[in-house]
C-alpha cells in the first residue's frame, strides 16, 4: 500500500479557507432570511385575498337586491303601492284610516 502524503496548509490557506466557510454561513443565513420575508408575505396577501373575496361577495349581493330593487320601481302598480302604504298618499276623494297593529294574546 502506497502512503498517500498529506499536505499541510499554511496559515494563509487556512484563513482564505475560514473565510470562504464564514461568507457561505453569511449567505446561507440571509437567504433563509429572505425566505422567511417571502413566506410572512405571501401568507399576508392569502389573508388579504380572502378578504377581498368576502367583500366581493358581498358587494355582489347587495348589487343583486338593489338591481331587483330598481326593477320593483319601474313597476308603476309597486311604485303607487309604496306611495300609498308608507307615504299616506292618497287619491282624489279616498281617506285613509290607520289602524293599530295587531297583537297576539296568550290568554
């Protein structure tokens, strides 16, 4: 068996080899930084998404009863029901009696 020779380094080798070892660890440590950022970031935008969809919804809800809305007020016969029920509007000669709500006895 042949004796392989081990070289030995000298100071400079070794303190070129420590800080090659320290700049690796450095960049090591900021890219896993970094990557925490883009993690803590994205999950915060997956939050604001659903919010906004939520919104979203809702809007679209709100959008659906004011078009059936609109759609009840170009209805003249609505329109003077309205008028009629909650406004006290009358016709010509008509008198409008109001009468008290009806209530349940538990007797």
């Amino acid at each position: 068996m042949k004796k392989e020779k081990v070289r030995k380094l000298t100071p400079l080798g070794k303190f070129v080899r420590i800080l090659i070892g320290m700049v690796m660890i450095a960049a090591i440590v900021y890219m896993y930084l970094q990557m925490g950022k883009e993690i803590k970031t994205t999950f915060s935008l997956h939050g604001d998404v659903k919010e906004s969809e939520k919104e979203i919804a809702k809007l679209e809800a709100e959008k659906e009863s004011l078009q059936m809305q609109k759609e009840k007020l170009t209805d003249e016969n609505y329109v003077s029901s309205v008028a009629r029920g909650k406004y006290l509007i009358t016709k010509e000669n008509e008198q409008i009696y109001v009468l008290p709500p009806l209530t349940e006895e538990n007797d």
